[in-house]
C-alpha cells in the first residue's frame, strides 16, 4: 500500500511539473519512477488512458524521456487516438505526443512524425500545430523528408506557416550555403525567423559557423528600421528570436563566436535595448551581461522599464557590468 501511495505521489507530482512547463523537475521525477522501466511504462500507460488531459500529456512526456520501442509504440497508439477525439483537450495532449516522440530514437518514429506533417497540411491547421512537428523532424533530420516537407508546404502559405519553410532550408543547405542565404538582404527577415526557430530547438555543432551571418543580417536590418518597435514588426521579431536562439544555446554558441562577431552582437543588442519594447529588449539586456562592457551599463539603466519583474533582469544586468569594470 505505501508504495502505491508513493507512486500515486509521483504522478501527481510529475503531472503538476508538467503543467507548470518545468521540464528539468519533471524529468527528474521521471527518472524515479525509471528506475523500474517496467513499472514506469505500466503506469505511464495507464496516465495515458486518464480521462484528464492534463495527466495525458504529462504521460507522454514520461514516455518520451523513458524512451524504447515500448515507448514509442504506445505514443503512436495514443497518438490516433487523440487524433480521432477533434477536440481541444485532443489537440493539446497530440501536441505533448509530438514533442515526446521527438525524444525517442526508434526508427518507426520519423514515419509517424511524417503522417502527422501530410494530415495537417491536408487542412488549414494552426501554425502552433505544425511548428510542434517541424521540432520533433528536425530531431530526425534526414535528406529523405527533403520530399515530404516540399509537398506539405505547396499547399500551405510560406509566409504562415515559417517553421516548415525553415526546415526546408535547413534540410536543403550546406552550412556555406545557409551563411550566404542568411546574409541576403533579398531574403525576407520572416524566412530567415523560421529557420532560427527551428534551430532554437536543436543546434548542430556542425551550423554553429552559420550563426555570425544571422547576427550580421540581424544587425543589417534594425538598421533599416525608423524608431522604436513592437515585437510584432517583423525585424524587432526576427532579432528577438536570435537572441533566444543565443540565449538558450550560450554555453555552446558565445565561446566559438569571433572577437568580430561579438562585438557586432554586442552592438545589436545595445540597438534592441533602445528600438524595442521593454519585453522584446529584455534578451537583449541577458545578452549585455554576458558580452557587454562596464560602459554598457549606464544604456541598460537609462532604458530600464517600470515592471518589477522585467526591471529586476535590466538591475542584474547592470550590475554584472559594473562589477566587471571594477575587475
């Protein structure tokens, strides 16, 4: 009885971790109940079948971190299942299959990832839809989807629908290539989102040389644009986007960065904190902290916005650089 109860606890915990998007404590607390895999699976088996979406989506995330032909097979099953209620609840918990298949090395996987992609683009799907998707591919990226992602894309407006566009590219270009494509200006800026989109996701070692000449593009179009910007404007978006894509990517992408490609961030970023809102410009402040110098500080302050939580980042941020100019 006290290990149901501790199981019972588990789940609840894992299903709570999961609805509040705290992925590192919900893999933790999968990594628990993965001490026994079979057991683990039983149970994620029966979450998967809960009448809760909530319950249904944080067992699928539980398969995918557990992984195995097992795994896979019952997020496929489940999969159509969800597909078949056309309901919201439906959709959300398809979405957590999505992403949980994208985890799993099982080569059946990329097959069921492909049905998905050639169902949605058979209707007029939500972007957030296939963007879910496009993620979990670029996991299994292989010059075999070449075909399928074309074909779903005829039927779809590129300019909607960026995160299949950018796989596109992505699966079509050596990384010479995508360095001089990122650096075209006849390319328009949401192109070049969508592919940061998706490599925010997943960034091989092997694109790493590609990312100075998205900085050098990002830098060339907030040049173009008059006063201050919403997140909504194309550009502003496009630059936030990268930053993200630096951010969560920092420990991997900042170190390779040239002494030339830093300061051309360094200057996009002190552009972002004055061209744009204070929300779209609080990555940009993240990145002054990591790559700034002492005399950036006094920008960051002077553009500190109001909100306490927001402010709190612009406050450390300053800070940080103060302390380095007395280093």
């Amino acid at each position: 009885m006290a290990h149901k109860t501790d199981m019972q606890q588990l789940q609840d915990e894992l299903v709570e971790a999961c609805s509040l998007g705290d992925e590192d404590r919900a893999r933790a607390l999968v990594s628990t109940i993965g001490e026994q895999p079979r057991r683990a699976r039983a149970l994620l088996d029966v979450m998967l079948k809960d009448p809760d979406a909530q319950v249904r989506q944080a067992a699928a995330f539980g398969l995918g971190e557990l992984g195995g032909s097992a795994s896979a097979r019952l997020l496929e099953q489940q999969l159509a299942v969800e597909e078949a209620r056309g309901d919201y609840d439906g959709e959300s918990v398809v979405e957590a299959i999505v992403r949980a298949l994208g985890r799993v090395e099982e080569a059946s996987v990329r097959a069921t990832l492909v049905r998905r992609l050639e169902k949605l683009a058979t209707g007029k799907p939500e972007p957030s839809d296939v963007f879910s998707v496009v993620h979990a591919l670029w996991r299994r990226r292989h010059l075999e989807l070449l075909p399928v992602v074309r074909r779903s894309l005829e039927p779809l407006p590129s300019a909607r629908y960026k995160s299949l566009l950018g796989l596109l590219v992505l699966l079509e270009k050596t990384p010479g290539e995508l360095r001089s494509w990122a650096l075209d200006p006849s390319i328009p800026v949401e192109h070049k989102t969508g592919v940061i989109t998706v490599l925010e996701e997943e960034l091989p070692a092997e694109l790493l040389v590609t990312l100075p000449s998205f900085i050098s593009s990002a830098h060339a179009s907030l040049e173009t644009v008059a006063g201050p910007q919403d997140e909504r404007h194309p550009v502003a978006y496009y630059c936030e986007c990268l930053a993200s894509l630096l951010l969560r990517h920092r420990e991997q992408v900042l170190p390779t960065l040239s002494e030339g490609a830093r300061s051309e961030l360094r200057d996009l970023a002190r552009k972002l904190i004055v061209a744009t809102t204070p929300n779209s410009s609080l990555r940009a402040a993240v990145l002054l902290q990591l790559i700034g110098q002492p005399e950036d500080a006094t920008l960051i302050e002077a553009h500190r916005p109001t909100d306490p939580t927001l402010a709190k980042v612009f406050d450390d941020a300053t800070q940080a650089l103060r302390q380095l100019g007395k280093e």
